[in-house]
C-alpha cells in the first residue's frame, strides 16, 4: 500500500493529466492538430503513473516500449 507521501505524488501525476487534457481540449478548438494529437498521449502517461503510484506506490519511466510490455507480462 503506498504512504501518504506517495499518494500525494500519485494526486500530482492525476494534477498532470487533467493539465494535458484540458490543454487538447483547448488546441482542438483552436485548430492546433499536432499538440491536440500529442497532449492525449501524456495525459494517458501521466494517468498510468498516477494509477500505478496509488496501487504500488511507485512507477517507472522508460524509453523502452518494449521492454516495458515484457515487464508487464
């Protein structure tokens, strides 16, 4: 079960993700396509860190996609 302190830092990943969302919320009604596309991905990124830093109390980064699967496994 994760401490206080990271439940906090799992609330500051949730803080990130609803930032990205309303940000492609806001470039999709301005036309900017390429950050509308990109801002979802790390809104999902974030909100994967926040779920797995509540349930684990900890989350990991890599540039790996792959390695990443196989871990998950």
């Amino acid at each position: 079960m994760a401490t206080l302190e990271q439940r906090n830092h799992a609330r500051s990943f949730l803080k990130k993700a609803e930032e990205y969302l309303a940000s492609a919320e806001a470039n999709l009604a301005s036309a900017r396509n390429t950050v509308t596309a990109g801002d979802p991905i790390h809104a999902g990124i974030c909100a994967k860190d926040s779920i797995v830093t509540e349930l684990t109390g900890k989350t990991t980064k890599g540039k790996d996609h792959a390695l990443a699967a196989q871990r998950a496994r």
